[in-house]
C-alpha cells in the first residue's frame, strides 16, 4: 500500500505470472471434463423445468449460495446503513434542465420496462432477479441525476426502501419454507410441488420465477437504499 | 426429515430480517426478536447435539438435493462443539449486552444476528463454495461491526480488515476453482473422494492458499496487520463474538479442508513443519507484540494471534497421524474451547474495566482494580487461565499441547510454549500491578458503573474458566469425539459414502 | 487455444488490479484495482467452463454440447457478493475523507498514534 510503482510492478508481474501458471498448468493436467457438469445440464429441465441452466443451478440446485448472496447484500445495506446513520440528510443534487427530465420522464416507462423482462425471464435467458434488480435501482439513480434528490427523496422515501428490502428477504425465507412444510426440504422446488410448467414457457420453473422477483424486489430495493444512503452523505 | 440442520443458519437470518422491520417501531421489539433468536439458536444447536451424541452425524439436502448437484449440510460431534462455543457465545453476548443496560444501537444487532448466521452456515456447510458465501456474508457483518462506531478509526480499522478480507476472499476463491478444475465436485465429500485424482502439486498450491486466506481470517502472524485496530475500534462485545467464536469458526473451516476434504495431511505429510513453523512464530510474535501494546484491546487481540499458534502446534502434531494425531487433537479441541471462553471473559471483564477507566489505554487502569473489584478480578482470572497457570482450563489444554507437540516435534515447541507463557504472564502481571496500584480515582457518574447483572455474568464466565479445568471430565465425553473426528482423515469420506441421507 | 488466451487475458487484468491496489494511496483507486483483480478471477471462471463448439448453458433442441454451466453460476454469486462487499468498502472510504479530509490511505495507518 505504501510502496514504489516500480516494486509494485514487479509483484504485480510476479503474481500475475503466477496466476498464469496455476491456471495454465492446472488447465492441462487437470484431466477430464467435470462430470458434474453433464449432470447438471441434462438434469435442469427435468428438475426445474428451467431452460436456463444457470438460473437452475442458482435458484434450484444451489439456492442457498443465492440465499447467502441475498443475505451479503442485505448485510451490506445494514452496514451501509449504520455507517451513515445519523447522517439522514437528503442530497443536494439540483437535477438537470426541464428538457432532460422531461425526457428522462418518458423514457422512464421504457427503461421500467427492461429489469422486468430481465426478471421475468430469468429462468429463459441470461437475467435473473439480480440483473433486473439492478437495472431497476439504475433507473432509480437515473430519475435521481435528472429529477435532483429532493423530489426523489420525496417521491421514493429511503426507510420504506429499507423496509421493502426487509420484507422481500422474509419473502425469500417464506419461500424456502414451503418445502418444509410440504415435507421435503428448505428451498426445494419441484420436490415440494411446485409445477415445472412447459419449458421454455414464461410459466415454468416452479419457484424459480418467484425467487427471482422476489431477488429483483430485494436488489433493487437493496441497492436502491445504498444509493441513498451514499446520497445522503452529501447534505452535510 | 429433520430441519435443524437449516435452522441454525435460518434462525439468526430470520432474526436479522425481522429485526430490520422491528426497529422501525421500537427498539424493544428488536430486543425481543434477538433473544428469541438467541434461545432460538441455543435449543437448535442443542438438539443437534442430542441427535450426533446418537447418530454420529447429521445430513440435510437443502432444496431435496443431494450432494454433488446440490449442496448438503453436514454436522459430526467436531462441527457441533464449535456450533456449541458460537451459540454460547451469541447467548452471553445477548445477556451481558441487555443487562449491561447501554442504549444499544438498533441496527448492529442485526449485523451481529446476520454474523451469527453466517458462522452457523460456515460450520454446517458441506459445500466448498457455500463455505466461501457465508465467508463473506461473516466479513461483511464483522467489518459493519468493526466500525460501527462511525469513528474515523473505526472506519479505518474497518476499511484495512476489508483490504486483508478482500484479498483473503479473492485467495480462497482461488483455491475453490482450482478445487474445482481438479475434482470437477464443490462438496466437501465429493472433493475428499476425488482429491485422490488430483496432482499431488494442486493439492499442494491449494493448501497454500487456504492457509493464506484463512490465516488472514484468524491473524496469523504474518496477516496479524488488521486485528488489533479492528478489536480496537469494536465494541468490547463484538470482540469478544468475534475472536471468542468468530475465529474458532474459522479455525474449524482450516481443519474442515485441509484435513478432511483436501486430506493434505496424508497426501504432503510436509504440512506439518509448516503448520509448526506458523504456529510457533505467531506465539513468539504474538506474545511480544502484546507485550508492546499500551491499549487493553489491542493487547487482547495480539494475544489470540498467540493462541491460534497454540492450537496450530496442536494441529502440526495432528498431521503426524497415528496415535500422536490422536492425541494431540484433544489437546487442539481442549484449546479451541477454552480459548473461546478464556478470551470472551477477557473481552467481558475487560469492558467493566474500560467502562470505568473511560478509555481503553493501560495507563488509564491504573487504580481500576480497586474501583471495579469484580470486573477487574474476573479479568486476572481469566488471565490467569489463559497464561496457563494450575489448576485452570489454561493450563489443562496447555499442557496437553506441550505433550503432544513434544511427541510430534521434540523439544522446539515445548520451549516455544514455555517463552510464550513467560512472555504472556508479563503483560498480565503489568495489567494487575496497574489496576491495583494507587491511583487517582475519577467521580463515578452513573455511566461508568458496570451493572450488577452483566458483572455477575462476567464472573461466572470467569469462575468458568477456572473450574473448567477441573470439571474437564464432564464435558470429555463430547470432547473426545470432536477430537476422534478431527484426528480421522477420512472423517467426511466415511460419513456421506455411508449414506445417511 | 481460446481458453489458453482467455487464462492469459485474466492473468494480465490480475496483474493490473494488484498494481493498482499497491501502487495508489487513494482509497477509491484501491476499491477500483481491488474489483478489477476480482474480474480476472471471473473471466478465469468462464475461461474454465469453456468447451470448444459448445453452446451457452441454456436448453434448445438439438443442441447436444453446453459449456460448463457451474462456473457461470458461481461467477455471478462472486459479482454479486463483489459489488456489496465494494459498497462497504466505498462507504467506509467517504467516512474516512469526511473525519481527515483525504482518501489518502496513509491517513488510515498513521492515526494520530
């Protein structure tokens, strides 16, 4: 951290070339394809009815990976959150000309548009709750830069996006425990009824499009609140 | 099927959610939620206690699937006496924070109930990658808890721990692709059945790794950089779940790897020069950097940096295998749970001390022992115990080390513990010849009085400490299969292909 | 050989990030090179769950190879767990500038001790 840029570039260099080396040497004698891999493509469809493996993998196969992930969020919005406590002031940003704004007003409906179709189609092609959730807190930043803080402070209140947060991770648990109450496991999908639907239709996928809008409520809200807790800083 | 294998993660995370929504309406109700998720979390793990005590270990396919697609939890006796300091450790930071009376701010509960659950899942994942979510979910908590206080230091006591837990994240994510490519599997299971297959090198370079990013974690001596500002800038109880639980959590993913998954011990019987090496050098330097601090924290944090090279001696003499293996990893367990309530007494007491001196400097305790008797009194005893001085708990799993690392290693790390414990005993001596010495004793106002309850609390932790080297035997039964399973190299292998799912 | 270039292409962007993160003294500067290290373990991700002529992991008829859908799952969990640990790290560096006035790292380690 305190060091010459020309010792930092030769550890960087060292390390760097022995990143490459791991990887390339592993890369070769590492041996056969993954058989897991094979397992998990070709079973996607029957266990979730997902086209999308990813998606089933995150959502179904793994869903506490994605569960902890949800949680980080949620635990960086808390830490954000106690870090700029006491400084709940709204920004200053001004917001730019009645052009703009009138623009940015009409095209809005279109950019809301976006993160839900990504959302919505999480389980047929690449998107998901996380990738629509931000987008829609990109729309946020966006209505922000052109409107100024003021109006959106007013307009989207910070603590109920706090709450919004909160509620949908309790909507991921509520989610989670149907299994259990169907007798099966936490998170399960298909094993505790939920309906594969056609694949490749919007209606598949049992829980998995229901995990994803509740993610795409939690990220946005989530990431939503960090902007403006960050916002906030500035009324200092 | 039995869910309580999920709950003790899904408790404390339904706690922190539930919190959030609570302190919108009052701070009470946020109390409610935590010491519900405090009792919660305690009758969780203790029935998963009763239910390994019977079948050896526990599985639960989260999602219905099973180990290799999807990810498994898994508990043995080893995984539930850790389960056990963390769930004791969260109860005795609910209690002593509620009777201790200070207006607790609403929103670092919730970080502590999400680093409860993030530790729960640490030790109950069966999964590689899992294990490395609830990693940074844990640093994440832990570094909102390290500047909490919205101190300048704080926040940058924080921001040097995010620099170390980045890189640490970023070096154990290494070793998870590499695990990957090598085994094509993330379950711990699946990996110690594959492993095998690996090259030798791979599974060499991966130790490595996961020595660095979790020697971080635990400040070992060469990454020892951010812990003492970081327990510094904590509140006295954060520490104390932190370096009480945090850091055996951490502790146990090491073992968890690098001697059951990766079975590093039986494929590079090296490990354990180096695992001695590391574990001697953060004694001597641990112990002499606590000799050199002037703050109480800070001294206490330098000192766990010593202890952790204690458990690691333990567990270079567990490489060896055999009977000496067998041996020596009572002796490792002994430590991790004395250590886990020695080090929290010292954080508890130590705050009645801090509280009273109103800064955590030694030179300002200089009478405190005088005017907090009982705080001050639980401290010296606790140290006592952690110096390693007869009949305490300190000295019971010392000793054990010391024998088992002389089977395994001859004389070297006897003398090394011997300095240490020297070394050790003259910090503490200088806290006692301060704290009883005359001093000039500030007006009490209401603020600096610890209150009765949480100091009560604090010497029965204390008395703890002591008595637990005599009342060893009782909890030996639980010991010694924690131990058997961390001395067993196929200790994972033989529980999933034994499939009791 | 596309894989092997992809490997190379990460370890240069490694090498980058770890320049930057020891080279500048600015907080913001270092969260930055921190995340551009954090990206070449992404692309180190999808370089490994690359076959050749395989298609991206998203079921078609007819369609007999995918390429390994793993990799790409825990990649987005690491971007997802990146971006809110680097939110943190943002916020504790407008704590730090607001006490000192500075970024500057260095104000971080000398703390008027």
């Amino acid at each position: 951290m305190k060091m010459g840029h020309a010792a930092a570039a030769i550890i960087a260099l060292a390390s760097s070339a022995a990143v490459l080396t791991l990887t390339l040497v592993f890369a070769v004698t590492g041996g056969e394809a993954p058989q897991l891999a094979g397992a998990m493509t070709s079973g996607s469809v029957a266990a979730s009815g997902s086209v999308n493996v990813v998606t089933t993998i995150l959502l179904d196969f793994r869903s506490l990976d994605t569960l902890g992930e949800a949680s980080v969020i949620f635990a960086s919005v808390a830490c954000v959150g106690v870090l700029f406590r006491g400084s709940r002031r709204i920004g200053t940003e001004p917001g730019l000309g009645v052009l703009v704004r009138r623009s940015v007003g009409y095209l809005s409906a279109l950019f809301l548009l976006f993160p839900l179709y990504i959302v919505a189609h999480g389980h047929l092609s690449p998107g998901g709750g996380f990738q629509g959730g931000v987008s829609l807190a990109v729309l946020l930043i966006l209505l922000t830069v052109a409107y100024g803080s003021r109006p959106m402070a007013t307009a989207v209140d910070p603590s109920r996006l706090h709450m919004t947060e909160s509620l949908s991770a309790l909507g991921f648990l509520m989610a989670g425990f149907v299994g259990v109450l169907q007798g099966t496991s936490f998170l399960a999908n298909a094993a505790a009824g939920f309906p594969r639907g056609v694949p490749g239709s919007l209606l598949s996928g049992g829980l998995i499009p229901v995990l994803n809008a509740i993610i795409g409520v939690k990220v946005a809200s989530g990431l939503g609140s960090i902007f403006f807790d960050f916002q906030s800083e500035r009324g200092e | 099927m039995t869910h309580i294998l999920i709950m003790v993660i899904i408790a404390p995370l339904a706690a922190a959610v539930a919190g959030s929504i609570a302190v919108y309406w009052s701070e009470r109700l946020l109390r409610c939620v935590v010491a519900a998720s405090a009792f919660a979390h305690a009758v969780f793990v203790t029935s998963i206690i009763v239910y390994v005590g019977d079948e050896g270990s526990m599985l639960y396919e989260v999602g219905a699937w099973v180990a290799p697609v999807g990810i498994m939890l898994y508990a043995d006796a080893l995984s539930v006496v850790i389960l056990l300091i963390l769930s004791a450790a969260h109860v005795v930071l609910v209690l002593h924070t509620f009777s201790a009376a200070r207006a607790s701010r609403g929103a670092t509960w919730i970080l502590v109930e999400l680093l409860v659950a993030a530790l729960s899942g640490i030790v109950v994942s069966g999964d590689l990658f899992n294990m490395f979510v609830f990693l940074e979910l844990a640093t994440v908590a832990s570094i909102g808890l390290v500047a909490h206080k919205r101190s300048a230091t704080g926040a940058g006591a924080g921001f040097v721990y995010l620099l170390f837990a980045l890189v640490s994240g970023l070096l154990f994510m290494i070793a998870v692709v590499l695990v990957y490519r090598a085994t094509g599997v993330l379950s711990l299971s699946g990996i110690a059945a594959e492993i095998d297959r690996a090259p030798e090198q791979a599974v060499r370079v991966v130790a490595g790794l996961l020595l660095g990013s979790l020697g971080i974690k635990f400040g070992l001596v060469p990454f020892h950089f951010w812990q003492a500002p970081a327990y510094e800038a904590a509140g006295s109880s954060a520490a104390a779940l932190m370096s009480g639980a945090g850091m055996k959590v951490y502790l146990y993913v090491l073992i968890r790897l690098i001697f059951h998954a990766l079975r590093v011990p039986v494929i590079v019987p090296r490990i354990g020069v180096v695992l001695l090496a590391l574990g001697a050098t953060s004694i001597l330097f641990g112990h002499l950097l606590a000799l050199a601090q002037r703050d109480l924290k800070r001294l206490l944090a330098f000192s766990s940096v010593a202890h952790v090279g204690y458990i690691f001696l333990a567990l270079a003499a567990v490489s060896r295998g055999g009977s000496i293996g067998a041996a020596a990893a009572y002796g490792a367990i002994l430590h991790i749970c004395f250590h886990a309530l020695m080090k929290s007494t010292l954080f508890y007491s130590g705050r009645s001390m801090i509280v009273r001196a109103r800064a955590s400097a030694t030179e300002r305790m200089r009478g405190v022992g005088r005017a907090e008797p009982l705080g001050f009194a639980a401290f010296m005893l606790a140290a006592v115990a952690l110096v390693g001085i007869p009949p305490t708990s300190g000295f019971y799993s010392k000793w054990r080390i010391a024998l088992d690392s002389f089977a395994g290693y001859g004389a070297f790390p006897v003398v090394v513990i011997a300095a240490g414990t020297v070394i050790s005993m003259l910090y503490y001596a200088r806290v006692l010849h301060l704290g009883l010495a005359e001093g000039e004793r500030p007006p009490v106002t209401g603020a600096e009085r610890t209150p009765t309850a949480a100091l009560a609390l604090v010497a029965l932790l204390s008395l703890g400490t002591f008595s637990m080297g005599v009342a060893g035997p009782a909890i030996e039964a639980m010991l010694t299969g924690a131990a058997a399973v961390l001395a067993d190299p196929e200790a994972i292998l033989a529980v999933t292909t034994g499939g009791a799912a | 050989m596309l894989q092997q270039a992809m490997y190379v292409a990460a370890a240069i962007v490694f090498g980058i990030g770890l320049y930057g993160v020891l080279s500048r003294r600015d907080m913001v500067k270092i969260c930055v090179s921190l995340s551009v290290m954090e990206s070449s373990l992404i692309m180190i991700l999808v370089a490994l769950a690359y076959r050749p002529d395989a298609a991206a992991p998203i079921i078609v008829d007819g369609v007999a190879t995918y390429v390994d859908p793993l990799p790409h799952a825990l990649a987005l969990t690491a971007i997802v767990i990146g971006a809110g640990v680097l939110s943190v790290a943002l916020a504790l560096t407008v704590i730090v500038h607001r006490a000192h006035g500075t970024s500057n790292i260095a104000v971080v380690f000398r703390r008027g001790r």
